[in-house]
C-alpha cells in the first residue's frame, strides 16, 4: 500500500464521519433550512466520496458520474430553496 492510498482511504473515512453528521442533522434540523442544507451538504459529501474513490481505484468514468451528480445537486438545491423560501411567506 502506497502513501497515496492510505491518504485516500484516510479521506473516505473522514467523508464517511461527516456523512453521518449530515444525516443526524437532516433528521433533527430544528428548520427546513437546516434539513434542506444538511442534505445539500450530505449529496456534497457523497459526490466528494465517488470522486475519491475514482482516484483509488483509477477508475476514470466515475468523474463522469461526479460530473452529472453536480448539475442534478445543483437543481435541486434551487428547487429545494424555492420551496423553502414559498413555505416561510
């Protein structure tokens, strides 16, 4: 095992802990914001994780996965922000 493997993998693990930070706040997120911000972050979290692993396993088609993941994460966020922003009228 290489240096850049156990950086890697070191970074998978980190990206797993805030995984589960995002979903503990996603479900206890005092606001629809915070829920809504948690799982933005959470789908961040996830597409940062694919893209290391891509790296790891020298895989370079998972990019184009990464890639596609960013635009539907962005639409959704301005969906989601939209909702949010209609309900606190």
């Amino acid at each position: 095992m290489i240096a850049q493997d156990v950086v890697l993998d070191t970074a998978l693990v980190l990206l797993a802990l805030c995984l589960v930070v995002a979903a503990v706040r996603a479900v206890v997120g005092p606001t629809d914001a915070d829920r809504v911000l948690a799982v933005d972050f959470g789908f961040l979290v996830t597409l940062c994780a694919v893209a290391l692993l891509a790296v790891r396993l020298r895989t370079p088609a998972l990019l184009d996965l990464v890639l596609v993941g960013t635009l539907v994460g962005f639409l959704a966020t301005v969906a989601l922000a939209r909702l949010v922003a209609r309900r606190s009228r």
